[in-house]
C-alpha cells in the first residue's frame, strides 16, 4: 500500500513538474507573439504615418510651386504652370517636376552627386518617411538632351512614385494613357509611353558610364527585346528616349519594371 502511495505522489510530482513546463513554455510563446505583434502594428503604423507625411509635404510642396494654386494640380502639361525656380530655392539639386496624367506620379524631380543619395532621402533632404525622391541618373545632361535619359524612382506600397507603371501593362490604360510630361526652368518636354516591360538590372541597355548610348543599332536591338518592332522601328539618329526605372514591387528587385517613352514635343517656356 506504501508502495502504491509512493508511486501515485511520484506521478503527482512529474505532472505538476509537466504542468509548469508547459505553462512556461507558452508563457515564452504568448511573450515572443506579444513582441511580434507589437513590433509589426509599430512597423504599420510608422509606414502609415510616413505615408501621410510623405503625401502632406507633397501638398506643401505643390502649393508653394504651383503658381495657379487653386487650378493647376488639375491641370496638365503646358496648362500646368510650375515655378521651377521657386523650387530650385527649396532645394539646389532640383531640375523640375515630372507628369503622367490620369496617375498619382505628380512630382518633383531632382539630380544628386550620386545614384544613391536620393534613394533614401525626401525632396527635403530627411530620410524618413523612407520614401526617396524621383531622380535623373548621375550620368545624364539636365536638358535631357543624351539619347537616353534614365529616370529612378521606388515602387511604394501607397501606390505613389512609380507604382503606377504596372497599370501600363494593361494594354487598353497604355493606349489612353500615353503622355509623360517633364517641366524645366525653360522649356516643356512632352513624351510618348511606348512600352513598359520587366527587365533584368544587368540589362545592356544600362551602362554605368558618361560615354554610353552612341551605338543606335545595338539600342534598337535590345529595345526590340522590350517594345513593338513599329515602335523601335520609328527610333532614329534624332530620336531622344526616356526610361523611367522601378522595381518589380514594393518587396521585390529581383526585375526592374521599366516604362518606356520617347520624346515627340518641346515647348519653350515664356520668359
């Protein structure tokens, strides 16, 4: 009977022991979760307000430099009146303001020193909200007068900056959405959306140098892999091309989705 008693408290003492292992087990369980939910609703939160903040100070930005304020945000190309000037005084890397009409892409374009420095930095030169700016490659004239001008921007989450490209892959939005429209100090550049694609970063088309696009005949090659063959086929010795770089998705840069455009009307602006 002794025996009995001893073997019965012995499996008492190793299902309490049991019990409190399990308990602590999911205590660690309920913290680590805790932790994780509290870190990701922080995250969200944070990517949330940075959004709102990025979108307020565009509005900011748009008033001070929109000489029609109460009109020209709905208004497009030559009826959109920008103050170039006024926004080289907010900030010197400024080169002007970049359109597609009937999309959220309405915003300043600058050039930095670099490829990178605008990547991770607003127009006001603060990195966050982590939002970067739209900005003209290193290696291209300001005039945009170079062969090809490459143009970079995120593809954000909030559908801002370039999002908006993977909406040209629909092939009905592409034909009546075609203008892109670059403002400068002295002249209005209008171009045509060809064709938009996902392409591999290393492509040839994207050659890291000031001396690059000379050979026609190779552009037109690789651009055939991209466009229509009656698109490339209109591309000469005058032509003055525009891709405007993203990647894939938010989360994703395995492919850059670019969208390309070729330059069809300049306007010189009134002094």
């Amino acid at each position: 009977m002794e025996e009995n008693d001893l073997i019965i408290k012995r499996k008492k003492q190793e299902k309490k022991k049991s019990n409190k292992i399990s308990k602590f087990f999911w205590n660690v369980v309920f913290i680590v979760c805790l932790g994780v939910f509290i870190y990701s609703s922080f995250n969200l939160a944070k990517d949330y307000y940075g959004s709102y903040k990025a979108g307020n100070n565009l509005k900011n930005l748009k008033t001070s430099v929109f000489k029609d304020k109460n009109l020209s945000e709905k208004k497009v190309g030559e009826n959109k009146v920008v103050d170039i000037k006024k926004l080289k005084e907010l900030n010197k890397d400024a080169i002007g303001w970049i359109e597609i009409p009937d999309t959220n892409l309405d915003e300043p374009l600058v050039q930095g020193n670099d490829n990178d420095y605008y990547l991770w930095r607003s127009f006001d030169k603060k990195t966050y909200p982590l939002t970067g700016t739209i900005f003209l490659d290193v290696y291209n004239k300001k005039d945009f007068s170079d062969r090809i001008s490459y143009i970079f921007g995120h593809n954000m989450w909030d559908k801002t900056k370039f999002s908006c490209f993977v909406d040209f892959e629909n092939k009905e939005f592409l034909e009546n959405h075609k203008q892109v429209f670059i403002h400068t100090e002295d002249k209005l550049l209008e171009y045509e959306i060809i064709g938009v694609d996902l392409v591999d970063p290393n492509t040839p088309l994207y050659e890291q140098s000031s001396d690059r696009n000379k050979d026609l005949s190779f552009i037109k090659k690789e651009l055939s892999k991209h466009i229509s063959k009656d698109e490339v086929d209109k591309i000469d010795e005058n032509s003055k091309l525009l891709m405007l770089v993203t990647c894939k998705k938010p989360d994703d840069n395995t492919l850059r989705r670019i969208l390309f455009a070729k330059l069809i009307n300049v306007k010189d602006k009134e002094k």
